[in-house]
C-alpha cells in the first residue's frame, strides 16, 4: 500500500514494513535537538537519574535564544550547558554567536535526508526543507530521549499542498506560507505532516523554502516536507556529516487533506496582530506606523533574505521615528552578507546590526519593542506579549516588505516606495 | 492519580497560545517549576494565577496551546495542582507536555460548548465522564502507551523507572 513521507520514514525508524495514521511508534531519533533550553533539561534529565548520556553524536546543541547573555541569570544558564557539553563528550556544540540551531543544523550537514530531528523547539519542522522529519517535542521528552534514546510518535495523517506556476516578481515563500497559513488557519494542520509539492515549490531557492516547513509549525503540523531534488543533494555534497538515504512518498499515497494554489495568485500578505492567521493582503493595512522593523529569525535572516531587504534599502535611509534591527540567522550568514556589500547597505542606511540568534523574537533582548508600540517582523509568531510586552502589536511579513516599510516609517509594499 | 476530579471551571476561547499561558521572557529566568504558577496566563487573564485552587478545571476552544514548545505552559498548572484541561482540540505538543506531566488533557468539543464558565463540574477519569449542569458527556481512554506514563505520574518518573530497571 503506498504511503505517504511521514508514514514510509516512521515505518523506517521503527523497523516496520509501513505505518498508518495514528498508530504510535517507538522511535530513536538522528538528532535530538536542544537550545538555551539544555540547561533545564540537563535538570530534568538528572531528576531521572541519568549520569551519561544514550548516545552523545544524537546530539546538536545551541546557545542561540538569548545569546550573547544579556543578565547574569541567561549567562549561568548558558555556563551550565557548556559544563554538560564537556561533562558528556558532545561533538555538536555551537556556543554563542554561530547561529540559531535550525538555520545552523541545516549549515553544518546535521539535517539530513531521510533523517528524523527531534527537537525542544516548535520550530524543528523546518529540517524538512533537506526531506528530514523535524518534529518539536517537549523538555521532559527532550531529557527522556537523553536517557533512554528513544520517544514515542504517533504516525501523523498527512496533508499535501501543491503549488503550481511562478510567483510574481518580489512574491516570496513567506507570503505563500502567511496566505496557506490565513486560509487553514492556526490549527489547519493539527497534528499532520505537511508535504509541498509542485513547480513552483522546485523553483524555490533553499533559502526561501526553509520558509515554508518553519512555519507550518504556525499551522499546528507535527512535520513538513520538501522532497529533496538534485538542488538538496548539491547542498549537502561535502557537507553531510552522515551518509543518508533520500525518502520520497509514494505515488498514489493517501493524503487526509489537498490543496492546490497557483503562485501567480499569490500576492504580498501579512499577518496582523496578535495571531499569526489573521492574514490579509498587504494593500489592506498598507499606512500603518511602525516604530520598528525586525529583520532576522530562523523564519528570514537567511542570505537571500538579507539580499532582498539590502536591495530595498540601497542607497535609502529609515524613516525618521522607525529604528531597524537586523540579526543575520548565523555566522556564515552574516559573512556572506558581510562580503556581499548588505551589511554595508543595512548601516548606511541606519540600521542597527546583532550578532547571529533569536534575538527580540520572543521578547529575550536586542530590540524589544516599548509599551504601546507598533514592530514588523520577519519572524514566525507575534502573539501577545511575544517580543516582550503584551501592550505592543507585531506586523509580520516578508524581508523586502519589512525593509520598505523601515524606510517609509509605514507599512508599505517596496514597489510604492 | 485522583480518578474524580471536582472543580470550578475557567473558560476561554480558541487558539489559546503558549505565550499568554507562560510568556517567553520568563522562559530562561524562572527555572524553579513552583516558581512557575504565579506567571500562569498572565498575559490571557490576570485573575487565573491568584485565583485557581486545586482541582480546577480549565476548558479551552480550538487548538489549546499552539505556539511554543515551552513545557512550563503545562508545568506552571500542573504544578499549581489544576485538575485538568477541557478542550476542542490541543496543539500537539502541548497535548504530549500535558500527558508527560500527568495532568489530564481531555479533547470533547461537545462539553465545551456545554460547560458555563465558573460552574462546578466532575470528571471521572476511569469511567471516562464529564459531568456538568449541561449533561454528561464521554471520551475514549488514553492509547495504552501513554497509559504507562501517565500512570507512572509522567514521564520524568516513567524514566526513571525505566533506567533504574536497565541498571538492574
């Protein structure tokens, strides 16, 4: 019977022939992925007893989410994981300043085809975008795989999103993932493996589809899905840390739910405060006041990001009264824009540049936003109260609109610049 | 585990996020699980923390606990002693953070609807019920898998269990 991604790599795992929707497996996952959050889990892990990790190459660990420390309290915080890193023999440890752990999972080959990730992020399906299975899970499960080197899974239903045509000129997969995400709603994927496919989908640079398997954590999927192409493979030559086995669904596969878009119909969107499916087109909110515009996280601080952002503010400076902070999602990332000349644009132009992480995302440090004032993000979530206080409004789109909008001081589409 | 749980319902709407129930700045300030109840929806209804007595119920709408993975949106209820969450649906995670940590996670959009806010309603674990004002109302057993934590009181003791019997 044929199956699905998610049915076919679960059924891997496990050592079974093939899996169904709702049947639960016992799995040892490739990666077990964990960030600031380390140090409490060590906690946890330690309250079960543990002394020595299961199997210390599973494990990729960041300081990203509050990185450099900005008190005393993130900076014991980070102490401690480095004290475990060494304590334990992990291998794949990237301390302050490298990047925030999707992004550099993917950088550093640890995201691989064929692959499960399981992570103590939401934001871990998007190890999809290299054909893995990224799944975010709890502390306590995070500190359990450390201990006993597996975790139970319930086989998702899968949904299969194709995309057909091109998008528009300054159309991004941002906006594709913000219009999905207004249509289905918060919880259009509860629970499911999200699969794209489609044309437009192969016609994405790996940059902007990371964007889409991010997000779907926003949709509430368990998963999401890029079949890998000769453009994933090209990635990971000379770059995989393991060797890896490509998994594709089979033809035929049966999908709960299917949607087709057609790119073309696709324009620039954005989500207004304070859920992330309350969408709309960008024209609707277009005027409204921003005091600051964010451009980085796991979601857009990639290189193309920053290209499409500095191209906008070339040779432009931000609007008097809106300030703009710029947070490359890694190292490698910020050398790259560094020698490309975008950093050089960003500073020009009055923006105000962080070291590689998360940043203000989710209210930490580096530009948290005042009482009653109005961001626009690049990120994933603007909840209320996400970027520090719940009296402030979060806007969020894709880069180049987040740039232009810093330059008008107003929501604004690039083109009406 | 108490098989009847007796208490005062607090309800609120859909797509109830993790960041109203624990915001995120507190995530890697306040690591101490009972220092956590006092932050509980702080950002969703500041009259919860101070409020809620043991036993309490709250029932939520569509999606309860979407966003971050943040185990401490379940821990600073559980730790306050809540009985249990009513929902329409749970975002997945916060569903496994709620079985890891014993605290019943009941999906059952028929008693939602059903159940007035602050009324005093029951829910009896082993017969699967939830008795309100507004009728009873069934739900299906946990998978035996998740049984097993559940019953070991989560999964922190589950793996404990677990280890001390591969050491023997």
């Amino acid at each position: 019977m044929p199956q699905t991604f998610a049915e076919k790599i679960l059924a891997k795992k496990a050592g079974l022939s093939r899996t169904v929707p709702g049947q639960i497996v016992e799995i040892t996952p490739d990666v077990a992925l964990s960030h600031d959050n380390t140090a409490p889990i060590y906690g946890i892990f330690q309250r079960m007893g543990g002394e020595r990790v299961f199997d210390p190459d599973m494990h990729a660990i960041f300081i990203d989410h509050a990185a450099p420390a900005p008190t005393t309290k993130h900076a014991e915080n980070h102490r401690i994981i480095r004290q475990f890193v060494a304590e334990q023999g992990i291998e794949h440890f990237f301390d302050v300043g490298r990047g925030i752990c999707h992004q550099v999972l993917v950088e550093e080959g640890l995201a691989l085809p064929g692959e499960v990730v399981l992570g103590s992020d939401s934001h871990t399906p998007h190890a999809g975008v290299m054909g893995a299975f990224g799944a975010g899970i709890g502390r306590s499960e995070m500190a359990s795989i450390w201990a006993v080197g597996s975790l139970w899974l319930r086989v998702p239903e899968s949904m299969k999103i194709t995309v057909n045509g091109e998008f528009l000129p300054g159309v991004t997969a941002k906006d594709l993932a913000l219009k999905v995400i207004g249509d289905l709603g918060a919880d259009g994927a509860l629970y499911m493996s999200v699969e794209w496919h489609g044309g437009a989908i192969e016609a994405l640079d790996l940059s902007q589809r990371a964007t889409l398997p991010n997000m779907m954590a926003e949709m509430g999927a368990k998963n999401s899905y890029i079949p890998p192409d000769a453009k994933v493979t090209a990635f990971l030559a000379g770059r995989a840390k393991r060797t890896f086995e490509l998994v594709y669904p089979d033809p035929g596969a049966h999908y709960a739910q299917s949607y087709t878009y057609d790119a073309q119909s696709i324009e620039p969107m954005i989500a207004c405060p304070h859920k992330v499916d309350n969408v709309k087109p960008l024209s609707d909110v277009a005027g409204t006041h921003v005091d600051q515009a964010f451009l980085g996280t796991c979601t857009n601080g990639r290189l193309g990001d920053l290209a499409a952002a500095a191209s906008v503010l070339k040779g432009r400076e931000i609007a008097a009264g809106t300030r703009m902070v710029v947070i490359p999602a890694s190292s490698k990332v910020y050398l790259e824009a560094l020698q490309a000349g975008h950093i050089e644009t960003f500073l020009e132009a009055g923006a105000a540049i962080e070291s590689p992480g998360c940043g203000p995302c989710m209210g930490n440090h580096m530009g948290v936003p005042a009482v009653g004032e109005v961001s626009i993000s690049t990120a994933n979530r603007n909840f209320r109260g996400r970027m520090g206080t719940k009296e402030s409004e979060v806007y969020l789109a894709s880069p180049a609109v987040v740039a232009a909008s810093a330059v008008a001081g107003e929501i604004v589409h690039p083109k009406d610049l | 585990m108490d098989k009847i749980i007796r208490g005062r319902v607090w309800k609120y709407g859909d797509n109830v996020n993790t960041d109203v129930i624990f915001p995120g700045k507190y995530t890697y300030t306040v690591s101490d699980p009972k220092e956590m109840p006092q932050y509980a929806l702080e950002d969703l209804d500041p009259k919860f923390a101070d409020g809620m007595q043991p036993g309490d119920i709250i029932v939520g709408g569509t999606n309860w606990g979407c966003g971050s993975s943040r185990e401490q949106a379940v821990v600073c209820l559980s730790e306050a002693k809540l009985g249990a969450i009513i929902a329409k649906s749970f975002a997945r995670i916060y569903y496994r953070n709620c079985l890891n940590n014993a605290l019943p996670a009941i999906v059952n959009p028929e008693a939602v609807d059903a159940v007035e806010n602050g009324e005093i309603i029951e829910i009896d674990l082993s017969a699967g019920e939830i008795r309100c004002t507004g009728g009873t109302f069934t739900f299906p057993p946990l998978p035996e898998a998740v049984m097993e934590i559940f019953e070991a009181g989560g999964l922190i003791e589950h793996t404990k269990e677990k280890l001390a019997n591969q050491q023997e």
